[in-house]
C-alpha cells in the first residue's frame, strides 16, 4: 500500500492524468472523479449547469437515457432527442431541438453505448452544439482507448470514461476532461454539490499536487497505470485497430451463425461491444450459461432489449483468438440448444 | 476478476454488509456508496435532507467541518456548535442549538476526529437529538470496527464508514447504515442526487441483489472481505481491546518523552489516532521525515494544528509491538534533533 498524501503516490496520480490525455485527444487536464463512472458523468451535469438550465439529451441506449436521469434528478430542464434504441443519434434531431428552446445550455451523448453497440458519431453532434454555443456533454466510457476520440478537435466540453472499460481496470474510477468553455461555465454553474466539485481541484492543479487533494483509491491508480503503460506497449493507434479487427470479427461470425445484431439500422458500431438478437425462442440465459460453463463471461441484452440480447464485450486485453473461441463456443451451444427443438 | 453481475460477486457483496452489521451495532440494512467516506457523508445530508431544512454541526475537527461545508454546498441552514478544536463536542450545546432553532432537522458529528484524535460522545448527542425528535448523522469513518458502536440501541439515524481506516482496505468504498426513522424520512427528502441516492436501493434489498444494482468496486469488497474475516478470527470485543491498549501505550510513550497531546482537554481520546503537539522549534516535517527514514509513516497536524502537529494512527492491523517500534523511534528522532540545537 502506498500512502495517498505522499509524493511517491503524487507522482503515480500525475502520470495517469498525463497519459490519459492522448486516449482523450487533449492537451486540456484531465481530472480523477472517485467513483464509478455515473459520478463522473454527474460531476459534469453539476459542474456545469444551473438551476433552470435546460439540456438535449440524446437517448438512443440505457446509457444516453442516464444523461436524461441525471438532468431530471437536478429538476433542469430535459428535452430528449433520438429516442429510439435502434437507431443512431443524429445531429439534425439535436439541432431542431436547440432551434426550438432557446434555453438549452448543454447537449449530452453518449459515445458507444453498450446497450445497443452504437457508436455516435460524437463529432457530428458536438459541431451542432459548438455551432449554437451549447456545451457538449460525453460518456466515453465504453469507449475511450478502444477507438479514436479527439476532444480538442471536435471541440467537445466535457468528456467521461471509467477505470472498468477499456482502462481494463476494476471499476470505482472515472476520469473527466473539460475544455476551456467547461472550465469558464464551471465559474457560474450553481447546481448544488460537494463531493462532485470538480473547481476544488483548481488550486491544487496549479500547486501540482492533485493526488494530496482528496483520499484517493489508491489501488485503482496503480491499476490504470499498468493499463496505460499496456497501451502506450502496445501504441494506441493498434489498440484502435485491434478494437476494430475484433468488432468486425465478432460480427462477420455472428452473421456466419445466422445471429443478427439486435441494431442492425445503427449507421455506426461500437468496436468494445456487440449487441446480438438470439433466435425467437433460444434463451439468452441458457446460452449465456452455456458459454460460462467454457469459460465465457458474456453480458444480457440491456432494458428493452433484455429479452432477445446478448452482448459480447470485446474491448481491453481482447485478442482475435478470443473472439475465435467466444464464436466456436457461441456456434456449439446455439447447436445444442436447437437440437431439442428439431427432435 | 469476478464481474460484479455475477451471483459470486452479488454473494460477496452481501456477505461484506451482512457482517458489517456487528461493527455498527445495528440489525438495519448496511449500504454500500460507491465513493470515499465523504461520499458517504453527503448521501447522508442528501437523502435524509430538504431544501429550507437546517442542521447543528459539531465542528471540533476537520471532519466536523466537513459536515458543515457539506450542509452548506447544498444551501441548508448551518448552525455551527462545539467549533473549538481543543474541546469535545457537548450535549448540552447541542441541545442549546436545537432549542433556539425549530427548523433545525438533523444534527450530525464526527465520532473520531482525526484531525484533534478527539472521540466525541455520539451517545450523548444521539440521545439530545432524539429528545428533540431530531436525526443524527455521525461519521464513524476512523473510528467504526476500532471502537464500540451501539447505532441501535444509541438511537443513532444515519452511520458512515469507510473501507480505508479500521477496515484496513484500500480507500474508495463507503458504507452507510440507516436507522428506520432515517428511511422514514429519505421518502420525503429533497435535496437533489443521483449517484447517491439511497432509495434506488429498496427494490435491490427486496430482492436481494444488491451486488447487482451499480457497477461495483469488486477489488474493495474483496479487500473489505478479508478484513472483516480478520475481524472475526481475532474477535471484534478483543479488535476493540487492542485499539485501546495500543492507544494507552502510544499516550503513555508520548508523555514519558515529553510531547504532549495537542487537545490535552479533550475528555475522551479516539483510540485509533493520537495527535501530539512537537516542542516549540522541532519541525513537524524534520520529525516525521525522520521517521520515515525508519519505515514509519505518520501524519501532520491537520488545519488549525498544522505548525506543531503529527499524528501517529493506530488504527486497523496495529500491534503493541509497531507502537513499541515507533515511539522509540520518535525518542531518536528528537534526540537527533535536539543534539544541534543544545550545542
């Protein structure tokens, strides 16, 4: 155990900030929320917005409808746009719906959502933001390290990821980036909090002493920091590319099996996750049980597409041979299922 | 890795709260909040508590000043009492407090202060509160599983702890216990949240997964696991013993060197921290880098006792010996640093 107010630990807390920036695609500092990554996408909301403010919240997965959760549990104002799981969000529905309330301070998306496998095209929807003048909002949880994001580029405010994703980390971390528009809206937004205070961190950015700030999980840190010196092992670009090679395995198999994904309209797929449509009935929790018995964690399908889904989580320390073997033992147990069936 | 929605983790996780339960002295529900102690701390205000409402805050301490600075980032009425660091926080003050202010709803303290190694009377206050038909918050955090705790029968409403003091983990897990009264009133509360809101877990209780309700920090309830399995092995009356012998020693030590308490009017000691003030001209830094050179890590004064503090923690897996150990070498250390300044 190291101490959390020691410069040894200072020193470890610094070089995860530095070295997340380049998975950001910023030159902005990066700050550590102490939580799970809901609590970083709540230090955004209340950070940056008031009492009476209003958002667009893009809703298109259980995670774009967290944004609209969090904006309500703060009574702001809510308009949600893309609403339909099944599809991609688009930056059309975003701007007609800050054309059509002109007291909308922020837009909030999510990058992939891994209740569906989109991937929203983030750039799109924050240039219609920067365009108006409303802040942009997003949870790059799901994705941040499994596939190219460039914050300063597309002028994107405000930025989320977690430890548990492709940090490859244990959950309980998040991290969150904000642009210089952020750090200027940060001085007047007035919604309530403490623990979220992301303006605490400022004296303690210039002293340099980030890590002394608050009592941080110390073990967390250790573990992004073996997750970052992977990556940057690795280079990110192949992280990237590796992300996207195993996505497209994962799919050309499940399309091979006759598994179709449960989005098939989405224009843009997430490479951490995919989200399948098993067969009218075959069960998803007998095939998930089946793939756990060789060895094979798989996830359900999310809310309304809870009964037919199963989700393949390929993002982190995921090699194509894994995907291999998932698929091999995804066709074995969809056979063993069936055959009771054609009996 | 276990996934947190897994049955094996939900087991674990039920596990940890269920034998929290002894440490708190209470048959009510133990919660987990995703986040460090003041996490916890502010799910604490933020459920139990309505904008308009006031509280009385016992400051002796940082940590009662956090209570304080918690109460006021969500705009509630503070009546600060007992705001001398050098005394422990007293009933009557509290019940003064109370009378003079009708609106006030809560009241909250800090059990063990480690800020002043001060371990205020809960018992008391608990009962003046309850009188009065007031909640009483309290922040065990360094001092639940070191020292007796009787939530139920002390009529306390609102408990927190956290994974990094008597639990001996890593930080970044808060625990919070709640009295019937307390879930009482979460069902009218106001005060916005999200992230810690505590009645999104009734539905998760029933139905006994909690495990499975957020995503979890799985490497802190393995760690708190084990250290509650400690606990157990050596007996949680004699865990108690042992922190008061081992404070006793480290008092008895201190005075035969000749360094004082920094509180010395403090009319009950926490036995998991002693705060001690250096002689005039020793520095705090010189001192504890001294230590530091013998594989001793200690603390500096905390805030207003900053310029003559350090603070020797014995709390969680601390042994008579390791208190040997350090006070002799705090004898050498002062002599090292005397030797110059006699010459």
């Amino acid at each position: 155990m190291i101490h959390h107010r020691t410069p040894e630990f200072a020193h470890i807390h610094a070089e995860v900030l530095e070295h997340l920036k380049p998975l950001y695609g910023t030159s902005q500092t990066v700050l550590p929320v102490y939580a799970t990554g809901r609590g970083g996408m709540e230090a955004g909301i209340t950070n940056l917005l008031s009492p009476g403010d209003e958002i667009v919240a893009c809703c298109n997965g259980r995670f774009g409808e967290m944004w609209a959760q969090l904006a309500e549990s703060y009574g702001l104002g809510l308009h949600r746009v893309a609403t339909d799981w099944m599809r991609s969000a688009g930056p059309a529905e975003v701007e007609d719906a800050i054309t059509r309330h002109p007291k909308v301070r922020a837009v909030a998306v999510t990058h992939s959502d891994t209740a569906t496998g989109v991937l929203n095209d983030v750039r799109a929807i924050a240039a219609v933001a920067r365009k108006h003048g409303k802040l942009c909002l997003v949870d790059a949880i799901s994705s941040l390290g499994g596939t190219p994001f460039a914050m300063d580029e597309w002028e994107v405010d405000c930025v989320v990821t977690g430890s548990q994703k492709c940090l490859m980390s244990s959950p309980g971390l998040a991290f969150v980036a904000l642009s210089e528009r952020a750090w200027k809206a940060m001085e007047t937004a007035k919604l309530p909090k403490n623990y979220w205070n992301l303006m605490d961190f400022k004296a303690s950015i210039a002293k340099g002493d980030l890590g002394a700030h608050r009592t941080s999980p110390v073990h967390l840190f250790l573990q992004v920091t073996e997750a970052l010196a992977m990556i940057e092992e690795e280079g990110l670009q192949n992280v990237w590319r590796r992300h996207e090679a195993i996505a497209e395995l994962t799919r050309r198999r499940a399309q091979a099996l006759g598994v179709p994904l449960q989005c098939p309209d989405l224009t843009r797929l997430s490479p951490t996750v995919t989200a399948l449509a098993l067969p009218a009935g075959v069960s998803p929790k007998d095939v998930r049980d089946g793939l756990k018995k060789r060895g094979i964690m798989t996830a359900g399908g999310l809310g309304q597409l809870e009964a037919h889904g199963i989700r393949i989580g390929h993002m982190g320390d995921i090699r194509l041979p894994d995907v291999d073997r998932t698929m091999n033992a995804l066709a074995e147990v969809l056979d063993e299922l069936r055959v009771p069936a054609s009996r």
